[in-house]
C-alpha cells in the first residue's frame, strides 16, 4: 500500500510539488492571518518556510539542492528551477506597463552599475579585513556579494583556489537570503512602492532569486518591473567582474 | 485559445535566452546576459502590437496570465532548493560580507528611490484580473 503510494508520488514529481507547494502556500496563509494579523505577507512566511525545509534537506541528505534531494520531491527541483522560474519570471512582463517602465529605464541602468560595484568593494574590503588580501581572493569574495553566479564564475576567470570559491557563493547565497526574508520588512525604508522605486531595487539588490522573492513578499505588482533590471545583473557583474573590477582591485593592493 | 498565450510566452522565453547567450558569446562572457530581461521586452513589445491589431482575445491573456499568477509559488520552490547548508557553512567572513554588501545597497536604494521626481504608478486595477491574485 505505502510502497504503491511512494510510487505514483515518486513517478509523478512536478504534480507532487504542486501539490506540496499548494498546502505550504495555504498554510503560511493561515499562519499570516492567526499569528501575525495580516502583517507579515503571507508569500513572505511561504518562502521562509521553503528555505527551512531547503536546510532541513541539506542537513539530512548531504546535498546541494534542499529538499529536491531527497527523491520523492525531486519535483521541487523541476518546479523551483531556472526553467520554469525564468518562464513565470517572463509571463509578469505582461502585467508591465511599458510607459511606466521607460520613465524608470535611465535609473533602473545607473542603479544596476551601483548595484555591482557597490556589493563588491564591501565584500572585498571585508574579505581583506579578515586576511584575504591578495587581489585574487578580494576579487573573488567581492564578486560573491554581487550574486552567487558572479563569484564563482569571477574566481574561475582569474585562478582562485576551491575554499576562496566556495566562500564566495556562500557569501552570494547569503545576501539572496537576507534580501529574500529581509525586504518586506525594510519596504518602508526602502520607499519601494512604485515601478521606479522596484526597478531601483531590481538593479542594487541584485539577484534574480533574491529580488523576485523579496518583491513576492512585499507586493506582488512590483515583481515584473524589479525583475526586468535584476535579471541583467549576473551577465553584468559577469561582465565586469573578472576585467574591471579584478584589474582595479589588482592596481589598488598590488 | 489559451495555448497561444502559453506558445507566445514560450516563443519569447527561448528567443530571449537564445539572445542573452549569444550576447554573453559576443562580449565574451561565460554566462547568460539579461536573457530573461530581452524576453520580458519582447512579451511586452508583442503585446502591445497584437492588442493594436486586435487579435488579443481573453483566452490567449489567459495562457499568460496562468503562467504569471504562478509565480509566487514558483518562488517557494526555488527557496525549497537552495543551497542553505552551505550558506550557513560559509562562516563569518560570508556572512559579514553577504550583510554589509545588503545594508549598504538598501540604504543607497532609500537614497535612490526618495531622488528624483517619480511619476511612475501602478495601472488601475480592472488591468490585472488574470495575473493578479487575491492575497493569500
């Protein structure tokens, strides 16, 4: 019975995910509204508990990809991938108002260019503060504040050693975190009400996952404008990242 | 009919994607560049073309808007399958960078988004009822 049940969830991935997302969805809803009143969104609560179920995953199988390692949600990795993310990113376009999102074009590029370089001084100075002072390594760490592709892809670029790479998509992993859980408790702060001020944040916050999850959970309609700024911001630092900024962080320390 | 809303969003998502690797290719960079941006253009572009020439029909909005009301549940599954063992392993060093680098921008996003004149606004509300959902 149990074995038969295992089967058709096992054979039936993505729909299993559906199904999963469907009660955690529901449930973060009823959380939102009993413990917190409404004041923390609902979409909000939804991602935090994905991202503790994400270490829980970790924690037991060892792996790198939360709870789609274990094999009977193996859909969770189908329905939460670049894939499908990316084809639900595209389908917010449509709610995109075109006027609007000119007004906001010349902005959105300078906060973009800010949003790389400013991540990567303070990720390198710290690096430096804590003994990685070597341009390689400062790069490295630095372009892992930018986004977790940015870092490993940098450190690949200009020769940096395994531990220095992995502390840099850690460092990425960790800003996509705080972005996730943190922007729509800082929204006030942020002045992130308008499709100017989302494409503001598209370009500094960085982080097609993180933007379009902090967006989510603050307020839906903002999604579309962030993510259309954000999702330049890993070719970007991508682009700069082993040139540029590696050649002036190299001029600067030596 | 509701597939061509879904083929419209999917012939944007591979054109786009194509794009940004070819202009990854061009300027020599190992990754994709703004793929998902050149298609959310697109998608725009394409329906402001197709309602001008009036062959945007509910159902074929509706092949989208499906796609787009299921964003945020999408979202949770991507923060189902990230990596956060690791980020947590990273120690100090990760997080204290991870930190400054977030504090810092969010305060220049402040600086940024109080600047300027913003005469940017949602539409009105009968615009979204395929794409947007009641709060859950």
């Amino acid at each position: 019975m149990l074995e038969m049940l295992n089967k058709v969830l096992l054979h039936n991935g993505l729909v299993t995910a559906f199904a999963l997302v469907g009660v955690t969805m529901w449930l973060s809803g009823v959380l939102s509204r009993r413990l917190t009143f409404g004041h923390v969104h609902g979409s909000a609560i939804a991602i935090m508990i994905g991202l503790a179920l994400a270490y829980v995953g970790g924690a037991i199988t060892g792996g790198e990809k939360g709870l789609a390692d274990f094999p009977l949600l193996g859909g969770i990795g189908l329905m939460g991938g670049a894939m499908l993310r990316d084809f639900a990113i595209v389908a917010t376009a449509f709610e995109v108002q075109a006027t609007e999102a000119r007004k906001a074009g010349l902005i959105g590029v300078l906060s973009l260019l800010l949003g790389t370089v400013i991540p990567f001084i303070v990720g390198a100075l710290i690096a430096r503060a804590f003994g990685y002072s070597d341009a390689v390594s400062m790069t490295t760490i630095g372009a892992g504040a930018v986004t977790y592709i940015v870092g490993p892809v940098t450190g690949a670029a200009i020769g940096a050693s395994s531990d220095v790479m992995a502390l840099s998509i850690a460092t990425g992993l960790i800003k996509a975190i705080i972005v996730m859980v943190g922007t729509p408790f800082a929204k006030g702060f942020l002045g992130l009400k308008t499709p100017r001020s989302a494409m503001i944040f598209g370009g500094l916050a960085g982080t097609v996952s993180g933007v379009s999850a902090g967006l989510a959970a603050t307020d839906r309609r903002l999604v579309p404008y962030g993510a259309l700024v954000a999702t330049f911001h890993t070719g970007i630092g991508c682009l700069l990242g082993p040139s540029v900024l590696f050649l002036a962080t190299k001029a600067i320390v030596g | 009919m509701i597939i061509y809303g879904t083929a419209l969003l999917a012939f944007c998502h591979l054109t786009g994607l194509f794009l940004g690797d070819l202009l990854g290719a061009l300027i020599g960079v190992k990754s994709n560049v703004g793929g998902v941006g050149i298609a959310m253009l697109m998608l725009i572009v394409l329906k402001i073309y197709l309602e001008k020439k009036g062959v945007m029909p509910k159902e074929t909005e509706a092949g989208v808007g499906f796609w787009g009301a299921m964003y945020i549940p999408v979202v949770v599954a991507m923060a189902a399958n990230q990596n956060v063992v690791a980020a947590l392993k990273g120690g100090p060093v990760a997080l204290l960078s991870a930190l400054g680098a977030a504090l810092t921008c969010a305060c220049v996003i402040a600086l940024l988004s109080r600047s300027g004149r913003d005469t940017t606004a949602f539409p009105p509300v009968h615009h979204q009822e395929f794409t947007q959902e009641q709060d859950i």
